[in-house]
C-alpha cells in the first residue's frame, strides 16, 4: 500500500504594520521587497498590514513556519534588527485584550489561531519567528525614518537567510519572547 508523501513544510511570511504611522510600516515595506525576490518554493510572502484576523485564518491553510515582520519597539537605537523566536508553547500572554480587527498584536493574532485551531483540528505553526526593527518613530505619517529605511534591505537578507537556513546570521541579536538576549 502507498501512502501519500508528506506535505513539505511550508513557510508563511507576514508583513505586519500601518503605513499610515511612520515606522510601524517596516513590515509591510520589507514583505514588499520580500515579494519580488526569488525565494524558495515553500516560501509564501503576504502583507498583511493590519488584517490580524485576516492573518490567523490564512495560517489554518497550514504552515510549518510563520516569520512575522513587524516594527519592535525593545529600546535599542532607531533600525536596530532582532530575531525573536515565539514560545508557541505558551498561550497569550495575561492580560490579552479583547480582539479589535485593527488592533492586533502578534500574540492576540496568535491566540486567536489557537482558538480556530481548538475549533477545526487545525494545526498552528511549529515555529514562530518575529524579525522586528527598533522604530523611531511611530506617529501618524506616510514613510518610514532614514534608520528603519536603512535596516529594510538588511532585514530582507536576514529573513532571505532565515527562509533558506532556518537560523539567522550572527548580524541580528537574537532574543526570545521575554526580552533577553540569546
């Protein structure tokens, strides 16, 4: 008897931010960049600007990987890149506001994936990645400040890396969820 081959993993990169408030627009502008870049096969690139709901329905079509691009706000210097991995294991953080369709963090997102998954038997990513950038400014504006400018075309490397290796490069800090440094 043949069984059918396993579905290769899939990665799922999501574009994260308002254009409409300066900085908060790097992950949109990256996933831009992202889009017209030859990445490998499993590899899907959305803007999902600020659809958070939009997000946590198109992860239920099944990702192995979900790698979020987001500004970060961590209190490093303006276009700094850090690598954040999720803990999936862990569940919203407490305290989780009530779900508002343009507010949403990544962790409501994700909590609100759990929900959906609990409801259909689907499965949320196994791996979770946030590549953030430290903004300087996120006050109402078109455009993204000369620093965060500057750190796109570094954070599309990093995330082109991330995508091909699994692990990024020794130039991100990387951190996990609660802030210290790995």
């Amino acid at each position: 008897m043949n069984l059918p081959a396993p579905a290769a993993p899939r990665t799922l990169v999501a574009g994260i931010g308002n254009v409409f408030l300066t900085d908060d627009g790097f992950g949109v502008e990256t996933a831009r960049r992202l889009a017209g870049r030859d990445l490998p096969g499993h590899v899907e690139v959305v803007d999902i600007g600020v659809r958070g709901v939009h997000l946590a329905y198109q992860l239920l079509d099944g990702y192995d990987t979900l790698v979020l691009v987001d500004a970060t706000a961590r209190g490093e210097a303006p276009g700094t890149l850090y690598v954040i991995e999720h803990d999936v294991g862990g569940g919203p953080p407490s305290g989780t506001p009530a779900l508002d369709g343009h507010r949403m963090t990544p962790d409501t997102v994700l909590a609100l994936l759990g929900t959906l998954c609990a409801g259909t038997g689907g499965e949320p990513p196994r791996r979770v990645l946030v590549v953030g950038c430290e903004p300087a400014s996120v006050d109402e504006g078109l455009g993204l400040s000369p620093p965060v400018s500057d750190a796109v075309p570094e954070a599309v490397r990093l995330i082109e890396e991330l995508v091909r290796d699994g692990e990024p490069g020794e130039s991100a800090p990387r951190a996990t969820a609660d802030g210290i440094s790995t």
